[in-house]
C-alpha cells in the first residue's frame, strides 16, 4: 500500500491491516554514470519496496530523496541538501509517520552514500523519548536466494551504475537506460588515487571522488533485465522476512521505555 495512493477514510484501516509498519525508502539524485538517469536509486528503493509490501501488508511512504550526497555536488543533475536539513527531515518525517498510527518505521535504504547517515540517525533516536520505533532493514538474502544472485554476476567490481543497478533499471525502467552508452573501457574501475592511506586503515570525505570522479563504479555492459529481476524479487523477499520480525517486536519499544526511565531517574537523582 503505498501511502499516497490510499484516501484519508481508507487511511486508519490501511495502517491497521500494515500491524502499524511503514517502510521509508530513502534514495538520492544523483549521477549514475552516462547510461542510467539520475534517479536510479530512487526507482530501485520504490520498486524493492513495492515488491515487499505485495509479499508482506506493509504501507509504502513517498519517496524520501533529500539524502547524504555531498560527494556528487560537482556533476550535473545532483540534488544534495545541508547535511542537519536532512537529519531535521528525516526526523520530521518518522514523527509525521507516527502520527498517523504507524509506530514502527522501517528504514530502506536504496543509496550507498547513506550508510553513515541511517545509523547516526538510528542512534539519535535515544536523544529523547518517542513513541515510536526506528529500525534499519539490511537483511541478508536467504542461502538459495544468495547462491542463484551471486552465480549470475559476471563482473567481480560492483557499486555504482554498474552490472546490479543496470539489471534493476533494465526491468523496472527499461526506457530509461542509454544502451548506446554502455561500454567497456574501464572508467567504472577505481583510480586509487588515495591507496595508500586506505590501505593503512585511514579514511578522508574525498575518498569516493578519488576511487570514481565520474560516478561509475563497475560495468554495467553485462547487465539483463532478468539479471535485475532476480536480484530484486530475492531482494523483497529478504525484506519481506524482516519485517514480519519487525511486526513480532515487543522488545525494541520496552527497551527504549526502560533505557528513557533510566535517565530520567539519573537526572533526578
């Protein structure tokens, strides 16, 4: 069910057939390369989340795409926000979701520059108490779902715009992926401009323009549509199992209970 979609009557109901959950995909506007449009992430998260809600009654809210893309402010077509905007955003937005009877929001992350980001934002949710919960859902593919995706891949460096994403957008978008664009002559290939200190265990915010400048990251020449097709339903599934977990969950909402009476009693002592 995805949110936008549903009337304000159909709305209570909806929240209630969900067992209260919401996925919240967040993605970005950025480059993919010269071959997938800019918002590729935001059409894998949507279409990733549409499969799970068909396989597990869940509601689907909009599009989040004013997420961490700093690193790509220096091509075209990029859309990035003040980094305490987005964290004030994406606070707005669980309380919002909570406030219309949803009080376990799942967080899906269709966006890589993101990982940093979701779980800082998951441990301010110990800031101050809420009646609401905050999960990240990351779950791992099951044995055989793993085995049939990773045997399918033909190319051994991956990330950005590359054999994943092209198969993805090749069966949600096929119209929107330039053909005529993809070749083979290794830009997706990290420059290691800054190896040596990667190597030494030693991290520096330029570290993705020094790998890839033009914001590739693999090859995406070996991508299909059922490539994509199979990475995704696999995908869902995964996500469907998680938040079946999720709706279960009785721990996670007593524990911030018991953690805020804790620290208030502290502060009163």
């Amino acid at each position: 069910m995805r949110w936008e979609e549903l009337t304000s009557d159909e709305f209570p109901q909806a929240a209630a057939q969900s067992g209260g959950v919401c996925l919240l995909p967040l993605s970005v506007i950025e480059r993919h390369a010269h071959h997938l449009p800019v918002g590729t992430d935001m059409y894998i998260g949507r279409d990733l989340c549409r499969r799970t809600a068909e396989l597990e009654p869940v509601i689907i809210f909009p599009d989040v795409i004013f997420t961490q893309i700093l690193e790509a402010q220096h091509v075209p077509g990029t859309i990035a926000m003040d980094a305490d905007l987005i964290l004030r955003l994406l606070d707005n937005v669980c309380r919002e979701i909570t406030r219309n009877g949803l009080k376990k929001i799942v967080i899906v992350n269709a966006h890589g520059g993101n990982g940093s980001l979701i779980f800082f934002f998951l441990q301010m949710q110990l800031a101050t108490p809420r009646d609401y919960a905050v999960y990240v859902a990351e779950p791992p593919l099951s044995p055989e779902d793993e085995a049939a995706v990773s045997a399918q891949w033909d190319t051994t460096v991956d990330g950005h715009a590359g054999e994943r994403e092209t198969s993805a957008i090749m069966i949600i978008r096929p119209d929107l992926v330039r053909h005529d664009q993809l070749q083979s002559d290794g830009e997706g290939m990290p420059l290691e401009r800054l190896k040596a200190l990667r190597d030494g265990g030693v991290s520096t915010g330029i570290w993705w323009y020094a790998d890839h400048p033009t914001h590739y990251r693999g090859d995406g020449s070996p991508a299909t549509a059922e490539k994509g097709e199979r990475w995704l339903a696999s995908r869902a599934r995964a996500l469907a199992q998680a938040v079946r977990a999720i709706k279960a969950d009785t721990v996670t909402k007593e524990l911030q209970d018991e953690f805020f009476a804790a620290r208030q009693h502290h502060a009163a002592e």
